[in-house]
C-alpha cells in the first residue's frame, strides 16, 4: 500500500474541476490508455490573460486523478507564464509528496498543461511535439522529456527516470540510452 498524505486523499476521493469546458482556449491529451494513464486538461483565459478555467479528465490511479485535480487548482488564477512555471515536483509537494514510483503523475499533469498552452499558442493539436525523438516506445516518452525531468528533479538512476517518467519500464530497451544520458547530464562520461 502506498504511503499517501491527507491532502492527496482529499483530491483523490474529492477531485476538483473533473469534466470539459465548453469552447476551451487551449486543451491536449496525454498519456496512453495503453500505458495504464491518460489525462485531457484543458483552460479558459479570462479577459486579463489569466486562466479562469481548468478542467480534467483521467483515467488512471489515485495519484493521477490527485496530481490532475491539483494542478488545476494551481493554475486557476494564473498567467500562461505563471503556468508553464509550475514544476511536477510543485504539484507533488501541493498534494504534501507522492510515493517515487507515482511522480510519473505529477509529470504528466504539467506536459499536459504545457501541450494546452502549446495548443492555445500555436492552434497546434498535437499532443506531444512530434519533432522530439521517441527515447522509450512502449510509453512515448521522448528524450527531451527525459532530459527534462532528469536535470529539474536532480535524477541520479534509470529508476528514478523511470518513477517520473515510466521510460524503462516496458521492454527495458531504453534503459542503455536513459543511462547514457544520465551520465551525460551528471557528468559521468
């Protein structure tokens, strides 16, 4: 059984702005319903730039429908760059921590906020940026986002990306090229 807080509990048993907005200004879907997670976020600007509506919808465990209900609470009230400042390790810590095997969750609410912003910036509907190289196929999962998550939550091992990303966790092909990266990032050539 998972070690979870109180406030994680709360927006797991009781989770804010679920469904769709009508006429959404930007919005993005992913995850993988292959995979076990899939999130839709989507928001609304208000006449001032700031985001006035977030709404979700998940499919997958108490971490992600918590992770995404307590990322709309943090953007609500927020610029698009106020938004895109928010770190995965914010929505954790706003939900009082996640185990290390569901910061996956946290990672996917915030790529799926900046996809939405993506979408409303450039009218693009893609849900991921289709010139980033896929490093992990079972879980489309592209390099930049390993690169990514590894230099902004201070990962040291492949089971550390693998928590936050699910890369690795498939068939294990990757596993040489997460490494490879690690090391590239840490300074362990």
């Amino acid at each position: 059984m998972w070690n979870y807080s109180e406030t994680m509990m709360d927006h797991f048993r009781n989770p804010r702005n679920v469904g769709k907005i009508e006429n959404p200004d930007g919005e993005a879907t992913v995850g993988s319903l292959a995979c076990g997670d899939a999130l839709k976020f989507q928001f609304k600007l208000g006449e001032d730039g700031k985001i006035t509506e977030a709404k979700f919808q998940t499919f997958g465990c108490a971490s992600a429908i918590a992770s995404s209900s307590a990322l709309t609470e943090m953007v609500i009230g927020k610029t698009l760059e106020e938004a895109k400042s928010i770190t995965n390790q914010q929505i954790a810590d706003y939900l009082g921590g996640l185990p290390p095997q569901k910061m996956h969750c946290s990672v996917m609410g915030r790529e799926a906020m900046e996809a939405a912003i993506k979408n409303y910036e450039t009218g693009a509907n893609t849900d991921r940026n289709l010139e980033d190289e896929l490093l992990c196929t079972c879980y489309n999962v592209s390099e930049n986002e390993v690169r990514r998550v590894i230099t902004e939550n201070q990962l040291t091992s492949v089971e550390e990306v693998t928590n936050y990303t699910k890369a690795g966790g498939g068939c294990g092909k990757c596993i040489p090229k997460i490494q490879k990266i690690l090391d590239e990032i840490n300074g362990s050539h």
